[in-house]
C-alpha cells in the first residue's frame, strides 16, 4: 500500500469514528468512551502522517508503533461500547474491523522497517 493511499484510509477512518461518536447516546459513560475513542481514532492519522516525516527508520519505527497502540485502542473503546450496549454492533463492526487492519498494517510496516535495518 502506497503512503498516499495509507494516509487517505487512516482519515476516512478518523471520519467514521467522528460520526460514530457523535451518533452516541448521551450519557456519562458515551460521553468518556466516546472522547477517549475519539483521540484515539483522529491520532492513527495524525501520527501516520508525522511517521511519513519521520528523519531516520528509528523514528518511524516509533512513530508507527504509536499508530499501532491508537488503532488498536480504538477496538477496546468499541468493544466496550458495543458490550455495554451503549452503540450496536452492526454499526461498530467496520470500525472494529478497520481497527485491525490498521492494527496490522502498522505491525507489518514496523516489522518491515526493522527488517530493512
């Protein structure tokens, strides 16, 4: 997969965490999840973007590892909401999915970095 193409999927992503969260019901518990899902959907791209930038394969190596933690910290932020029945499934399951296929870009890209050492 191309940078350009990796950095358009990460923000549609960040789109559909945006409409995600927004469409949550209100309440303490949406309102905390939502915003912590929130940071961390917007970061896979902001981060990727800044791993594109980065000045030595270390620091990509780095910076892609922070892509990996966000992305995947958004499939726990969804899990939560869908097991705690504040979002349904169905609506949640390409964001899950997409998660961990970020997830697994991220891993493989950092593998592959440190591979090419």
């Amino acid at each position: 997969m191309k940078h350009e193409d990796l950095k358009s999927r990460t923000k549609r992503y960040a789109l559909g965490i945006i409409h995600f969260v927004e469409s949550l019901p209100p309440g303490q518990t949406c309102q905390v999840l939502g915003r912590q899902l929130l940071r961390a959907g917007t970061s896979v791209g902001a981060n990727y973007r800044a791993a594109c930038r980065a000045r030595s394969k270390a620091d990509f190596v780095s910076k892609m590892g922070v892509v990996e933690e966000e992305a995947d910290e958004c499939g726990y932020w969804l899990e939560l909401l869908v097991d705690d029945a504040k979002a349904p499934a169905i609506r949640a399951a390409p964001l899950l999915r997409e998660a961990g296929e970020l997830t697994a870009i991220a891993v493989a890209s950092i593998k592959t970095a440190r591979d090419n050492r």
